[in-house]
C-alpha cells in the first residue's frame, strides 16, 4: 500500500504551484498518465475560490460531472485545503481578509497498488491578509482524497 | 509594503522540504541572509512535533532562547502549520492517526521595505494516515508570522 | 439520575423525523406529556435554519417567548444540532453547500428524577451538498440542552 | 444523481441504532445488498471509538484491510460522525466527558445512478457526560463518505 | 428581559479574579444574593481544569450535587470560558502549552425580570505559555449560562 | 522574562472597560508609557468588529498604518479576542445573532525585560445575543501579541 516515491501527488500538486513554468510542467505530468488542470482565483469569499476550483476541475473533465460520488471527493479535498489556507476558520470576508491563490487539481493513483485507483489532489498558493494591497503573506494548503 | 518576489519566505520553507537537496538548498538561502533549519520528526503526539521544531529552532540560532516573544512567533507559527497538515482538529493519535514529517524553519525579511523587519515560516510536509504502514497520504502546512 | 429508557427525548426527536407519520407520532408524544413541533427548511444560509427552528419552537409555544433563559436554551441546542449536519465548520453558503432539512424540536423530563425537570431536544435530518439537485448525501445532527 | 428513497443509507443506518431489534433488522438489509455491522463502544477516549469501529468494520469485511482507500473513506466518515457526538471540539476525556455508544457502519449504493458505487455510512448513538453514572445526555452522529 | 446594571454577572465574575482582595469582594456579592467560589489551578491538562472548576462549585454548593441540570450549566459555562483561553482549539498539552489560572464561579439572576431565574458565570484569568518560566502571556475566558 | 505584576497588559486592558471611568483611567496609562484607544461596536457582522478596532487603533497611531508587521499583529489579537466571545464559531449573523462590543487596544512591554519590546492586547467586553433587545448575556475576548 506503499506511496509510490515518483507519484507523490500531493507534491507534484504543489510543485506545480511553485514552479515557474507550471503549463509545462504539468504538460510533463499528462504524459505520466496524471490528469490535471490549474487556476487563478482571488477572493474575499471563500465560496467563490471553491467555485473557481470546482469549475475547471469539471471544464478540464479531471471529474466527471454527472457522478455525484466524483464531485464529492473533490468537495473534500478543496475543504481539506482550505483548512491549510485559513489555520483555524475557514472564513475569509467574514474575517476582513482576503486571499489571492493559485490553485492546481492533479489526479492519478500516487501508490505502487493499483488496487488503490484514483486519487485527487487539490493544492492552494498565494497571499492572504488586509484587503489592502502588501498587507498580506503567503499561504498554502493541500487537501488529498480518494476518488 | 509588497512582497518581494525573490524572497517569498513561505515559497523558500516549502521548496526546502520537496527538493531533492534540502541542505545544499539550504545553504544557499544562508548565503543571502536567511536564517534557517531543517528536521523530521514522527509521532502520534502532535505535542512532540511542537517540541522537535522549537528544540531544532533554538538549537539552530534562529530563535533566540531568552526572548519570549521570538519563542511567541515561533509557536503560533508552528500551530498555524499544523491547521494545514491536520485540517480540522489538530489532534494526531486522539483521532487514531499519526504523521511522518520533515519541517523547515526560516527566517528574515520577505517584504521590499526594510522595515517590515524579520518574519519566520515554519513549513511541514510529510505523510498522515492511520498508525499502519503505507495507510497513509500526503500533508502539508505552512504557518508564517512576524518574529 | 438515569435517562428513563422510554423517555429518551433524543431518540423520540430523531424517530420523529425518520418516522413514515411524523405528525401522528408527535401526537402520540403529546398525549405522554412531552411538546413539540415539526418543520421543514432548505438553505444555504445557517441563519435561515436557525430562524426557522426558533419560530416554529415559539409558535408552538415549546419555549416561552417573553423569558430569555428559555431561548437561551434553544439557541444552543440548535447550534449543537447543526454541527452534526455541518461536521467542522457550522457553514454552508460561504463554503458553497446548501441543506434541505426536516427538524423537530421536543421538549420534557427525560429522567427518572423529577428534579431534572425540562429538558430540550433539537433534531435535523436531511440532505447537505452542492447548490446543484442530486448532488447530496444525508445529514443529521442532535442538540440537548437544559431549560 | 438522486437519492433512491428506499435505500436512504444514513437513514437505514440510524434507524439500526435505534431500533429494537437491530440484529435482525441488519439481516434484513443484508438481504437488500447492503453490507452492515453493530457494536458497541463506551471510553473516555475519542482514540478507542475509532479503533472499535474501524476494526469491526475490518473484521465483518466492509472494507478491505488491505486497500487504503477503504480505510481512508471509512476513516473520514468516522471523524464526520464523532463531530455530530462531541458538537464542537472532538476531544472526550480531555475535556473530562464520557461516552456510551452503539454504532452501525453500512455499504452500499443509495442512489438510482449505478454509477455512484458504493458509500459508507458510519452512525453513532448514545450518551455523552461527566464519568458519573446518570450524568449524561443522548448525542448522535452520522458520517457519509464514497468508498 | 432587559440584563441589570448592577447585576451582571459576567462583569462581577471577572472582577473578582482581578481584584486585589477578591475573597472580600465575593463576601460582599454573597450579601447581595450571589453565590460564589474561587480558586486557582496551574496545569497542562484541560481535563485538570475542568476538574478542579466543578469540584470548587460543588464543594461550595453553588451548584447541586445530585442534579445533573446543574452540572450540565456548568460543564458548558466551563468549556465555553475555555474557549477565551485556548483562542482556537480547546488543548493545552497537546499542543505543549500550560496554564495558571485563577478562577470564579457565580450564581445569581443577572436579569431585571425575576422569571429569568438563576444563570451561572465561570471565568477564568491567568496565563498561558509554554511549559518554561516566564514563557507565558495573559489569557482570560468567561462563560455564561442559564441554570 | 517574568511578567511585571503592574505591567500586565491583559489585565489593565480589560479593566479599562469595565472601568466606571475609561478615559480617565487610559489617560492614567498613558502617563506609564502605555499607548491605548477605546471604542464601541454592535453589529451582526464580525467583519465591522475587526474593522472599527483596526481603525481606532490605526487613527490613534497605536499601530503604524504603513508597516504591514504591526497590522498583522494587530489582526491576529483581535481575531483571538473573538474567539472569547465567540466561543466555538467565530461567526455572528449567520448564525443568528448579534454582539454590543465595547473595546480596547492596548500597546506596551508588560515584561521585565526590555528585550521584550511591545506587545499588544485587544480586549473585548459586552453582550451577544439573539438580535431582540434584552435577548443577550455578557460575554468577554482577550487577544495578546508580541507587536
Ligand atoms: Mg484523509
Ligand atoms: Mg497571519
Ligand atoms: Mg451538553
Ligand atoms: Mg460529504
Ligand atoms: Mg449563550
Ligand atoms: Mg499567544
């Protein structure tokens, strides 16, 4: 049930989010056989950073839009992340803070089973602070599901 | 008050612990005025995770030892990654799970205006699951405070 | 100051809502002495929910509208009953999920000792998911509270 | 993608705890292709409830020891439905309460979309107090997840 | 329903833990028909706290013994005054913080209206840090409830 | 780095508001090289809670406006002081219910060390409740950062 070493998803999401050419590299990553997308989305609702993600997740078909049990797992995982984006309420407006993050969605099977299907990974970068401008750090989160 | 783009703190504390030579890595951060450290530390024990990065922080020099409010950063720091890597609850074997992490602390400047002064992210990534080998995933967090 | 075993108000509330005959089963309830009523709310916005439950609970004259001790009561055992439904953060638009719920609110001694005197049971049962029909799965949660 | 009325899992799974006669309502639902299984867990710590669970799940072969993704999914409904028992923090002892519980774990597709595959729902009932007999109310919890 | 000047209870609560002769100041609010207690509890373990809380409030009567309504007002006043502590999770040791708390419990109507009845305050005042001398800052948690 | 009994932050901010006489009682601090600021704030809106005390804090230059560290410590006490008064969610209106806040931002080194330099306190005092006048009990949030 091991991770696989090479297919760690959660840091290839992550990767994807801190390189420099994150088109290309995660053109690298379609030829390994992993599906993914990536976004930009800035917000002082958290509803609308979920919406974002959801939305390319399904326009770039990494989940299937007419199976519930598809868009469930991803639901979680976006959660998950955001957790890590927010250290403590997931709550941005409501807070008086806002975030600007770029977002990656990455799926493929991460472990050497292949018993173990299909995994997602939702990653999350960027600033979150004041809703003035420099008035912010950085932020990330990672949320990893079964899928 | 804006970030600048080649010291983002939480990005460098981050690339530390994915890439494949966090101590030459490291040393190169050294050799433009970041302070830093690198460990691993697993457990059941969310206390002991707590423990091992202080311990390597104050050791390393980047927090001074007799000054509460390096140690006060420092700590919230290291709670606020902790949201990212437990999402929720921030309970390891209370909930019957366990991590596997490596961490890195830095420390300096990340903003163009001198007077920002020093910042300190704490960063983790490793593995969380059940205590039962390869019943596991990906974690990161990323908790990041004035210092 | 054992829970009576045929008086357990949380068991009634939540059958309430399970029940084929919800209002048939609370009249039986009401000729053993206990008050109660029944509703139906469906939004993406908590403070709905709980507006609804408060007015039906007054309504029905389960609590007193003129003495605060007795919304007090209610108010918490409605905000207990929600993490259930919720499961972590006690949000639904601004994390992008909505709830379509039946709730029943109850209202008695469930215990040997007359001395325990009222007590107050806040049931919800449903389905929470995305803003999108069939894309769901159920819910439930249960509040109690002294009044 | 909706919900089939008959095979609502969370329903079936709560009303199992509450019934009279749970074992021969389980062999019913197993007649229905649902997998199920009961227990019974009383502990001061939230540790031993997830072991309890977790291992008759295992041990009734709801799900697979050996694939993660099982344990993962049946993990996450576990955490959802102690948050509905514990309604804020999910920490037992070390807020010095106490629980008796009875819980049910089932699988099987409840919607009309074959494609849905299977779910797990993990349903907890019982009463949470103070380690003094009688110093106690009811709780509930329900956690839903794909597996 | 209109809270009374003179009476609230919170604002007397807190007072007596940062008065500098606090046992007089609790006799002179038990001549105005208040009961109350004080005390003082250093420990790593919440469990500790709410332990010494309750023992306090029972030992001086200011709760009964054999009512579990009563104990069921304070326990949530206890956990909600934790919150103001803790600031986020409700641990302490396990996330290797301690405190030194004093602590007051109180009983009166705060209320203009005499059906208001008994509420119950417990607040806490002290400091928290890590587990090193002087490695600490101020905290304060109040919790109110009907009783 | 004991903290100075005369110098405890926490304490001379809380006592400041439930002072007879505030102003004078700040002016008093100020004379002892303590820089504060008072204020009152209701609504159903968290967010114009952490807004009117950034703002007093910011127009009575007990933070500098330009330097992102002193707002960020600033944020992170007040968001402290909610959770006191929050208590579980850090959330108001959408779960139905509003606060009468009146506040204090205090600015000083409450240590006995210089090296301590100054930390920052934001304190919280008045009522929530349902949004019905009279509907509402105290309730109390203390935030403490290094600054
Ligand atoms: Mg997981
Ligand atoms: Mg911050
Ligand atoms: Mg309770
Ligand atoms: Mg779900
Ligand atoms: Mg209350
Ligand atoms: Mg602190």
């Amino acid at each position: 049930m091991a991770l696989n070493k090479d297919r760690r998803i959660g840091r290839h999401a992550i990767l994807l989010l801190l390189s420099d050419n994150p088109t290309e590299q995660l053109a690298k990553l379609e030829q390994s056989n992993w599906k993914g997308c990536l976004g930009k989305v800035g917000s002082m609702d958290a509803q609308k950073i979920v919406a974002a993600i959801e939305t390319a997740a399904k326009k770039n078909e990494i989940v299937k839009t007419d199976v519930y049990r598809e868009s469930h797992a991803l639901y979680h995982a976006i959660i998950e992340a955001l957790h890590g984006v927010t250290r403590g309420q997931v709550q941005l407006g409501s807070v008086l803070r806002t975030v600007g993050l770029s977002f990656a969605v990455l799926r493929g099977n991460p472990y050497d089973n292949e018993q173990e299907g299909d995994w997602i990974a939702v990653s999350l970068y960027g600033t979150i602070g004041a809703p003035v401008k420099g008035s912010e750090h950085e932020t990330i989160g990672l949320g990893i599901n079964h899928i």
